[in-house]
C-alpha cells in the first residue's frame, strides 16, 4: 500500500473510484447520475489542493481531498475501491489526511460524510456536529456533518 500526492492526470481515475465507491451502498442509479458531478474530480482541484492518491500493487484504490485553509480543513473526498473497503485502507487514508492537516496548521478537520460511513469516522476519532438535510425525489437524506480535533483544548494545567 502507498499514497502519494495525485497527479492532474489521475482525474479520471479519482472520479471512477468515487462512483463505484458510492454506487456500492445500493444507491438507484438514477441517483447516482445526479451525483455525478459532485463526485468528479478535475484536474484543477487536483492542481491547486492536497489530493492524495492510495495505490495497492501500482493500482488506484482509494483517494482523499483536502479543501479550505487552516485553521479549518475539510476533508471533501475520501473513497476507496468497493473490494477495499473493510480491508484498512479507508482508515490509512483518513490517517495520512490528519497528519498532514496537522502539519499544515489545521486545528480541525469536517466531514460532510456519505451516511453509511458515519460509523467508519466515529470509529476513526471523529465526533458528530451537526447534520445536512435535503430532500431527493421525496424522500429525507441527512448527511452527518463530522469535526476531527487536531488540537486539544488547555485544560488550564501546565
């Protein structure tokens, strides 16, 4: 397993893994078109922001973004190839997405997260803030809105 920085030219590759990604928790494919573009991943994000690739035997599985600017980061992307989840590589990305917004200055980072990985980042350290709610053909979606602490706060004592 590795991860490395993502090249404009995996763009492709980024948004193909997304989609399979979310297309594996049964979602109608109907839906699945409407999120197309949400999910893609263009050259330019890749360009200007921390987009971090994870290879397993020099094949794609998985991939996080980072947006925004210290102190706050948003980790706007995190997906991993459907025959890879629950193998441990979701968790080294979220891992290596932490160090470095630490690294970078971030005092937290947000997760706007796919429902069915709401348990995956509370497991991960993460703890919920909030939700998003819309309605998609009639029918509720709340998205957990999730906060990782980067920094702890004083508790006074020196």
């Amino acid at each position: 397993m590795l991860i490395e920085r993502a090249l404009p030219g995996d763009a492709e590759a980024l948004s193909e893994i997304a989609m399979l990604s979310k297309g594996h928790w049964g979602y109608p494919q109907r839906w699945m078109e409407l999120w197309r573009v949400s999910l893609t991943v263009d050259p330019r994000t890749i360009r200007e922001n921390p987009v971090y690739i994870l290879e397993e035997g020099g094949d794609p599985a998985g991939f996080y973004v980072l947006l925004g600017k210290p102190p706050e980061l948003d980790l706007d992307q995190l997906w991993v190839l459907p025959r890879w989840i629950g193998h441990g590589f979701g968790g080294e990305l979220v891992r290596h997405a932490l160090r470095l917004a630490a690294e970078m200055g971030a005092q937290l980072v947000t997760v706007q997260a796919e429902p069915n990985a709401e348990s995956f980042y509370l497991h991960m350290g993460a703890r919920r803030v909030g939700a998003f709610e819309y309605e998609l053909e009639g029918l509720p979606r709340i998205l957990p809105r999730l906060v990782f602490d980067l920094v702890q706060p004083e508790t006074g004592s020196r």
